[in-house]
C-alpha cells in the first residue's frame, strides 16, 4: 500500500514512444492536498516520534482543537487599538523597524541574470525537441485531459484518508508499538458495563481498515489499467528487438569468416616471421641480460679483492657501474632487490675506510724521520686517495691533515727538547721531571742550539708538507680541468645530435605486435655492435678490473649510456705520477676551485702552526725573564736567527706569518726597554760621579770616532794587543777638530754607536730606538745643564765651585754631541719608511736645545767676566801709577780666563768670547769714566786713562789666539761737551 504514492496518473502517450518517457514525480507538478485527521487510536504509552500527531476520531472527539477557536486571524489584524493596524502583527514580534528596514544584498550571493540559466537551456532543449517530437508521434486521447484530472483528485483524496502509519515504509504488525496502534485492545475489554461501548467501537474499528483496504485495491486496479498500453507495446517491441538481433549476428559471423580467411591468406606469414624476429631478439636480449646479471653478480667479490690492494678508485667506479646497471637494465629483477642496498652500504665502508687510510697515510708522512731525503711517501698511493676522497665529496680530508699537522708540529718540539736534555750531563731529569723544567735549565748557547735545530725541523717539516699538498693541488686541477673539457665536448656534440636529428627521416612504422613497434626488431639489431663497443671499452678501463672471465670475453654486459661515463683522461703531477681522470665526478667547478683555495690556506695554516708552536716555545723559555737578561750580542744573534726562520717560511709557503714576527717584536720591544733602562741608569750614574775635569782619550775610543768619519756608523771591531801599547790621548780628534772631553761624554759616544748599531742589527726596532735615544741625549742635555749652569755638581760630586773650565769643558762636550746628531739623524733616516720621517723631527728639538745650553755656558762665561769688571771698574781711580791696580787685576783675570777656555775651546769660539767679554768691558770703563766725569779732552787725565787701556790692551792682545783681536776702544769716551 506504501507504494501507491510512488507514482499518480501523468499523461501517457502511444504504446510507440514509452520507451522513450520517464515517469514524473507528481509531487512536482501537483499540490499536495491536505488529509484528513487520522481515525486510528493513540495509544498514549506509545513513542510520541512514531505516532501520527494528527487528531483522532476516537481518541480526539471530546479534546480541544483550534477548530474551536472564536478568534481568527482577521480579527488579530484588524485591532482596533492601534494606529498601524497593518503592521502591528510584525512588529509587535521583530520591533518597530522591521517595516522600514531595506535588506541589504549578500556580498557571497551572486547577482543572477539570463546569462546563468544558458547551460541549462543548451541541456534542456534536446529533451524538449525529444518531448515535442513524440507528442507529435503518439497524440493523447481526448478524454484523457477532461478525466485525468478528475480521476487523480478523486484517487488522492481517497488514499488521505488512509492513515500515515499504513504509508510508512517500515509498517510491521510484529512491532508491538505498531500493533498497539492500530489494534487498541484497551478498548475491547469487555469487563463491567461498558460491553456493548466496546462491541459497537470494535465493529467501527473493522469497518474502517476494510474501508481503507478498498480505496488502496481500487487505486491498484486503476494504475495497473493505466499502464497497460505500455505493457502490451514492451511485449510487441521485444519480438521486433530478436528478429534486429538475428540478422545482425548473422551478418557479423559471415564478416569473420571473410576476415579470417584474409588473415589466413595475406597476414599469418608475415606476422609469423616478424614473431619469429621478435622472438629471436628477445632470446637475444635474455642471454645478454642473463651474462650481465652474471657479470653483476661478481661485483662483491671483486670490490673485496680491489679494496685488499687498496684500489678504492677502481673499486668505486665499479660499484658506480654496478649501481648504473641495476636501475637501468637489470630494474626489477628480484634476485638483486637487495643488491643496491649492499653496494650503498659497501660505498659507505670504503668511504671510511679512505678516510681511515688517508689519517694513516697523513701520520705516516708527517712523523717520519725528517733526515729522510724523500720529500714524498708513496705518492701513487697519495694520487689514489685524493681521487678516492673527491670521487666521494669527502672534501673534510683537508681538516684530517691539519689536524696532524699540528700533532706533528708539537711532536717535533717535544722531541727536540728531549734530545738536548739528554745531551746535558748537568741536567738530572730523575729530580727535574716535567720537560720545560728541564729546558728552562740549559743556558743560552745550549738553548740556541735547540732553538735552531727546532727551525730547521720546521723547515723540513714545511717543505714536506707543501711537496704533499702540490700533489693534492695538481689532482684538484686536472679534476678541474677534465670537468670543463668534458662540458665542452659535450655542448659539441649536443650540437652534433640536434643537426642529426633534423636530417632522420621522421616516419614511424605504426604496425604494432604484443606491444612494440615492428622497427625497433630492426633498430635493436643495429644498436647491438655499438653496446658490443663500448661495454669492451668499459671493461678495459684501467680504473677497474674485471669482475669475472666473461666480464672481460663478453661485450654485452653494459650499456652505452653506461660506459659513456667512465671514459677517462689522463695527467701528470708534479712527482711524475699520471692521474686517470674520470668523468664520474660529483664535484662542480665552483667546488673544486674552493678546495683548490683551501689547499693553498692549509700550506699558509702549516707555516702558522710551526710560528704559533714556536711562539710558544720562546714563552715557556721567557717565564723567568731569561730573554730580557740577554745582551746585545745573545739577542742580535736570536733576532736574526728568527728572521731567517721566517724568511725562510714565507719562501716555502708563499705568505708572511705573524705570530713569530709579533713575538720577536714583543721580545724587542722588551729588549729596547730594558737596553735604554741600563744605559740610562748608566749615563745617570757617571754624570753624577762626573767632577767635569778633561780626560785622556784611549785609542779605542779615537777608534771608535775615527769608524764614523765615512759617514757611516758602525761598532770597531776590537783590536787586542794593539790597543794596550797606543798610549791615550789629551784630546778627541773629531775630522781634524780637537776637542776636550770628559769620561762621560766619551762613554756616551759609545752608547749612541750602540743604539745605532741596535738599529742596523734590529730593523723592526728602529723607531723604538729613535724615542729611545732621543730621550737619553735630552736626558743628558738636561743633566749636565742642572749640574754645570745649574751648579747641581756642588752637592752631588762636592765640587768646590763651578770654574770657567768646568763650563768651557761643559760647553765642549756638548758640542761633540751636536756634531754627530746629523750623522745620527741621517742613520735612523735611512732605516725608516717614508711615513715614518715625522719622527726625525726629535733631532731638531735636540739639536735646538744642545744649541741653547750652548749658548747659555757662553752667557756664563761672559756674565762672570762683566761681575768681574762691575766690581773692579767701580773702584777704578784716574790717578798715578800707570798702569793702575785696576787695569792690573783687569789684565790678570782676563789672562786666567784666556789660560783656563784656552785649550778648551777653538780659537774661533775663544776670540768670539773675549770680543764679548771686551764688549762688557768697554761698557763698564765708559759708565766708570762718566762717572768721574773723564773725558777725552787731552788733559792728565785722558793721559792717564789712555795709558790704563793701552795697557789692558797690549795684554789682552799678547794673549795666545787673540792677538789678531779687533780691541776698539774709542766707544769708552763721550763725545766732547
């Protein structure tokens, strides 16, 4: 009964065309039109979910229904209490603005036009010609239209009034909620009066469901009747269908049998000799696949035997080969599912196994004896590795060497410290244990000896690891080198492939036969020599050894695209050993250029490492200050030995390290310090023991002065023997100028050699030096004026007093000094970089100031003088005798001053002081003659006057050197009143 409401009356058509209809769903097309209230009981124990929620006759009659409502929806609206009656239903629920509210369009909605329903029309439209087609075909009967309509309202009107629950799909009467539905025996109970009730409700019951049982036959009855056209018409069309099927079969048996005898006559031949090709390629290509996965199947034993003579090279190409095999030709095959793996992990242990070998072979290398001559340990053994390692990217091999180059580097030292030890009998290593203990006790020959056998080891060491790292340098570049020819022949012959291919002719057979072309039977048979080539090629590279007799009898083990890689090229290092260059390499060019570069860092590193560990050699020596003792000589001599140490290296390696430069500027500098300390305490030492009397000069230091008149300073060799027999000298023979000196000044020339001397032996030191020396000649400038000019000497030596001599004497030396700054000056020029001639401006200070103090003495000299002729001239009388005692002690001080600076000073230098002298003297007699009111009138007392003068001039004039002196005396009179 469920089922009556899967289809109602539509209009049919002719018995021709239901094929060509679907049923349509009336609920589409019709209003559904309401039931009327269910007549079955509720039972109210029952799931309310699974009941009809319609009203019920017999459950419902006394119930409250909106049937009986006197309120209807008119009179909501028309409430005559409001003002807008017509909107006060809405917005008494959704608010005052619900009238005047716009709806603004959705943003996601889309604006729908004509354009949208097009597809639907282009669809639609081959259906609505198909409609309109068997319309025309099969017209509807006349009354159909008059009486469909009728009958189908009458037919759903009746089927309403059928309950929900006989409709529903899953109606069982075995469901006893279902059963207490439809039968409610709570109502058949016959207990107490209410039997006839019960009787007169039960036959009510049986009434209705015969009654619903009627309407459902009837609908039954009448759609069958109107489907029977259609039934009769699918009858008709499957007699008309096997008769169409018949002849066509008949038709299709009758086009084999022409095609088989066809086939039979013009195509069975053929094909079976394009089989019988096919089939012979095929075994063809069994039999070399099966001699290739024989030859496979020997790469595991022969990688054993290659890596048992250490031919990792050759040992990798065939796994590389191997490999290439395995995914190209033999792909799928079971037996070798696990044979990638095995050589992947058999890659890896030679990978460690040339790492491990290249650690031993860098430890063998570098801790050899270093009195071997041969600078390189098996060099086809090293070429081997190094192409190994590059095959395989291991590019960390570089950071191995470094590694025991600084091993080797300590070894060296530490081994050379020993055997210096050992040599010392005064050395007991029992109570001494610790090695740098030990060293610190040998003394400076012993200690330099070690040092220098510690710089020739490095030397060597250095030279070995740059003849190692050459090796290494050539492998890199004649990889390098193969990589760019092998892209230029390959664009070449891209070339070649593009105008080949342009010239082939273009068509293909298209006759295909259990999936292949029928050319390529023909094309593998042409390929066949070419793979027979290159796979002997292959085998015969001498980068690989066989991997079994037929490997080597059978040509069909490779493929081209296989052997095309493993064509090798070939090259020469440096040691004469030929590289075989292959063109299987990982490494681009960028790459090997950066590994190229680190080589060349790693030999700068190795010279680093021997400067860094002797570096710290001299620091453990240096804790107890045992380089600052050293003298002159003991640090020269260490100085150059250590700048030929790093000229050596920057030889070998090509670069200048730093570190030992550093320390041995550091050590310098240190040296400078405490050699300007000890000559200054020196200096400072003899000036205050200085009683500033001339001094003999020894021969040595006549020597010494006579080493620098070429302009060139430089220490005399000391002549023994030669030296004793020469007797000293009164006086300092300077390029023909004499010149009194005292001991100090004499010891000083010598310090100021020494400096320089420094200098020359010392470059690095050079400017240090020039602050040096700058400040011990201010020092003694300074010194020398506090205790001359400044009388310091009184206290210091306990000189009575500072007489003329000590001043000439003074004012001597320091201009012995003022000669040789120039010389000096042009010493340190020569030495300096141009960017250092700022410095020599400390010279001209120096020089300034020599000059001032020399000038100050004179001042002195010529201050004491005009004290002197205050205090004589002032008491001068124009009486009797002649000469006067004035002009007598006038003469006799003038005599000492010419005796005590005669023999002190030049010539020059002594007429210039009298000529100033005589100046203060004029000065003083003229004052004098004023004030006695002496003038030159020619009286007795002019006569008198100019006897006096006349006889201070004679005397001053028989003096030794003055006797050319210009002594005008006519200034000491005023003019006539």
């Amino acid at each position: 009964m469920a089922s009556s409401h899967s289809s109602s009356p539509v209009p049919q058509g002719s018995s021709s065309d239901v094929f060509f209809k679907k049923e349509v769903d009336p609920t589409k097309h019709i209003r559904p039109v309401q039931s009327l209230p269910d007549v079955c009981p509720k039972e109210p124990t029952g799931d309310s979910n699974s009941l009809c929620v319609a009203p019920s006759l017999v459950t419902d009659q006394h119930r409250w229904t909106v049937y009986h409502s006197k309120v209807n929806l008119p009179a909501a609206l028309n409430d005559p209490r409001l003002a807008k009656r017509e909107s006060d239903f809405f917005t008494k629920t959704w608010g005052l603005d619900f009238v005047d509210t716009e709806v603004i369009p959705s943003f996601y909605l889309p604006q729908i036009s004509k354009e949208h329903f097009t597809v639907y029309q282009q669809e639609i439209s081959q259906r609505e010609k198909i409609h309109e087609r068997c319309k025309n075909i099969c017209p509807p009967k006349d009354t159909f239209d008059r009486t469909l309509l009728h009958t189908h309202d009458k037919s759903r009107t009746d089927l309403e009034q059928v309950p929900k629950i006989f409709m529903k799909p899953d109606f069982a009467l075995d469901d006893s909620l279902t059963f207490n539905s439809v039968l409610p025996w709570s109502h058949f109970n016959t207990a107490g009066g209410k039997g006839n009730r019960d009787a007169a409700s039960s036959k009510l019951l049986q009434e209705k469901l015969s009654h619903y049982l009627d309407i459902v036959e009837v609908n039954i009855a009448h759609q069958i009747s109107l489907r029977s056209e259609a039934f009769f018409h699918a009858m008709t069309s499957q007699h008309e269908l096997q008769d169409y099927l018949k002849k066509t079969s008949q038709a299709v048996k009758m086009l084999r049998d022409k095609i088989a005898q066809i086939d039979k006559v013009m195509c069975e031949g053929s094909l079976h000799i394009l089989r019988l090709a096919l089939t012979r390629n095929n075994c063809v290509k069994v039999y070399n696949k099966l001699k290739l996965m024989a030859t496979v199947h020997q790469t595991q034993p022969t990688v054993q035997v290659l890596l048992s003579t250490s031919e990792f090279v050759g040992a990798l190409d065939l796994i590389a080969t191997t490999q290439e095999v395995l995914q190209q030709e033999l792909q799928g095959i079971h037996s070798f599912r696990h044979l990638g793996s095995q050589l992947c992990e058999l890659e890896k242990l030679i990978d460690k196994m040339m790492i491990a070998e290249f650690s031993t072979y860098s430890h063998s290398d570098l801790n050899r004896p270093l009195e071997d001559d041969c600078q390189i340990l098996e060099e086809e053994r090293l070429v081997s590795l190094v192409f190994g390692l590059l095959k395989q990217r291991k590019l960390n091999f570089l950071e191995i060497y470094s590694e025991e180059m600084i091993i080797t580097a300590k070894n060296i030292i530490k081994q050379c410290v020993i055997n210096k030890v050992s040599q010392i009998e005064e050395i007991d290593t029992d109570i001494v244990m610790k090695l740098a203990d030990q060293m610190r006790m040998l003394n400076f020959p012993q200690w330099f000896d070690l040092l220098k056998d510690i710089f020739s080891k490095f030397t060597i060491f250095l030279q070995r690891v740059k003849a190692t790292l050459n090796i290494i340098h050539s492998v890199v570049l004649s990889v390098l080198d193969k990589n760019r020819r092998t892209r230029e022949l390959e664009e070449i012959s891209q070339q070649k492939n593009v105008t080949k291919d342009n010239s082939l002719d273009t068509e293909v057979a298209y006759l295909i036969h259990e999936g292949m072309f029928i050319s390529d039977a023909f094309n593998e048979s042409e390929l066949t020599p070419i793979a027979i080539d290159t796979t002997s090629q292959r085998n015969a590279s001498p980068n690989s050894e066989p991997c079994s007799s037929d490997s080597v009898s059978e040509p069909e083990c490779t493929t081209d695209s296989s052997s095309s890689k493993e064509q090798t090229s070939s090259s020469a290092t440096p040691g004469g050993v030929d590289i075989m260059v292959n063109e299987d390499m990982k490494l681009t060019d960028l790459e090997l250029e950066k590994l190229a570069n680190n080589i060349q860092e790693l030999l700068y590193s190795a010279s680093d490492i021997c400067h860094d560990r002797a570096v710290k050699f001299l620091m453990s020596r240096a804790k107890d200050g045992f380089l600052e003792k050293l003298n002159s000589t003991e640090f020269i001599t260490l100085s150059r030995l250590m700048e030929t140490f790093i000229l050596d290296t920057e030889q070998i390696c090509g670069r200048k390290s730093m570190s030992l430069l550093g320390a041995l500027q550091s050590q310098a500098n240190k040296f400078v310090n405490r050699f300007h300390e000890e000559r200054k305490t020196k200096l400072s030492l003899l000036l205050d023991n200085e009683r500033w009397k001339q001094a003999d000069v020894p021969a040595e230091f006549q020597d010494l002065v006579d080493s620098i008149s070429g302009g060139k300073i430089a220490l005399p060799e000391k002549k023994s023997g030669a030296t004793e027999e020469r007797k000293p000298a009164e006086v300092l023979i300077v390029e023909g100028q004499q010149y009194a000196v005292v001991g100090t000044v004499l010891l000083l020339i010598r310090i100021i050699l020494e400096y320089c001397q420094c200098v020359d032996n010392i470059p690095s030191v050079t400017t240090d030096m020039l602050t040096r020396l700058s400040d011990l000649l201010k020092y003694f400038n300074s010194r020398s004026c506090q205790l001359v000019l400044g009388a310091g000497a009184l206290q210091v030596v306990g000189l009575k007093t500072i007489t003329t001599k000590n001043l000439a004497l003074s004012s001597r030396c320091l201009q012995l000094i003022v000669h040789y700054i120039p010389v000096i000056r042009a010493h340190f020029e020569a030495r300096l970089q141009p960017k250092q001639y700022s410095m020599l401006r400390h010279f001209d200070h120096i020089t300034k100031d020599y000059h001032d103090h020399i000038a100050e003495i004179s001042a002195k000299l010529v201050a004491i003088m005009d004290s002197l002729f205050d205090k004589l001239l002032s008491k001068y009388e124009v009486k009797a005798p002649v000469p006067s005692a004035c002009f007598r002690n006038i003469c006799k001080q003038m005599a000492k001053m010419h005796e005590a600076i005669f023999d002190l000073l030049p010539e020059e230098q002594t007429q210039m002081l009298f000529l100033r002298i005589n100046a203060s003297y004029k000065l003083h007699l003229k004052k004098q003659l004023s004030h006695l009111n002496v003038i030159n009138d020619g009286g007795p007392q002019n006569g008198l006057v100019t006897a006096d003068v006349a006889f201070y001039t004679g005397n001053l004039q028989a003096l030794k050197g003055l006797k050319d002196l210009d002594l005008n005396m006519s200034e000491i009179w005023e003019q006539k009143r």
